[in-house]
C-alpha cells in the first residue's frame, strides 16, 4: 500500500469515528480515536487497509445489535448508554476502593463524610472566608463550574470527578 493510501485510510477511518463519537454525549466513555496497537490487530508495527476496513466493520456490529447492517437511534442509544454504564462502573468501584477505609466494600456516611474534598470545596466557594456561602458566592462558583464543563465537553472530557 502506497503512503498516499494509508494517509488516506486513516483519514477516513478518523472522520468514521469522529461522527460516530459525534453521536455520544460528551464523557460517554466514547474515544475519539482507537490507540495504533488497538488497529494493528496482527501487531508487525504497521496499518493495512484490511486492518482498518476490519476494525470500523467490527466497531459496526459491536453496535448494530439486530445485526441488519442499519443503525437505528435506539441501537445508537443503548450503545451509548451501555459505554456510559461501564464508565460509571469504572468510577464507581476506584470511589470505593479509595474511600472504603474499614473495607466492607461499600461506603458508610461516616467514610462519605470522612473525605477531605467536601471541606475543600467548601471553602473554596466561601471566598471571604466566613464560614458561610452567600447567595453571590454559590452563583460565582455555579457560572465557574459551568465554564469548566463547556471547557471539558470542547476538549471532549466530561470534567467529572469520582466522589461527586
């Protein structure tokens, strides 16, 4: 396969996932791109066509699941919300694992209420620093989250943090 070839396979490929990305909400647990190891399925260091052609196809019918060769909006969606759920999972059990201080595998009020991140949070929306959040502060510190997830969902992150 030529240079000219291959340059444009991957082109086409990057603009095949990209508007298949462009369907999921950002933080869906969409990548942009598949990593080079994850194309180069036989693993001699380079990209066939066939490679790609292979992985696009199987990128298909991991979501087409009536296996008709169409995407439907539902088949779109479950695939979405199913990535969504798995990264949620992820989350959910690196919380626990880090939070769960007696280790019963599950997280108490106590250890909810243990996590420094609350009081930090606190105090950095109660800018004056008298204990208290005003109606001002709680605006200001909403219009800087926001600006930070309209800044993630640009990047496309989600911006989330595991201990909510």
């Amino acid at each position: 396969m030529t240079n000219k070839t291959l340059i444009t396979a991957i082109i086409a490929i990057s603009v095949g996932l990209v508007a298949q990305a462009g369907t999921a909400k950002p933080g869906a647990g969409a990548r942009m791109m598949p990593s080079f190891e994850d194309l180069d399925t036989n693993g001699d260091g380079a990209l066939t066509e066939a490679e790609l052609t292979a992985h696009r196809a199987a990128r298909f019918a991991t979501m087409d699941s009536n296996g008709d060769g169409k995407l439907t909006a539902e088949e779109l969606e479950a695939h979405r919300s199913a990535k969504m759920a798995e990264k949620l999972s992820k989350r959910s059990a690196r919380m626990i694992e880090r939070l769960d201080t007696d280790g019963d595998g599950a997280l108490s009020a106590e250890e909810m209420a243990k996590t420094r991140k609350g009081n930090k949070m606190f105090q950095r929306v109660d800018q004056d620093g008298n204990g208290s959040i005003s109606a001002e502060e709680f605006e200001a510190a909403r219009a800087k989250m926001e600006k930070r997830m309209k800044h993630h969902r640009s990047n496309g992150t989600d911006g989330g943090r595991d201990e909510g």
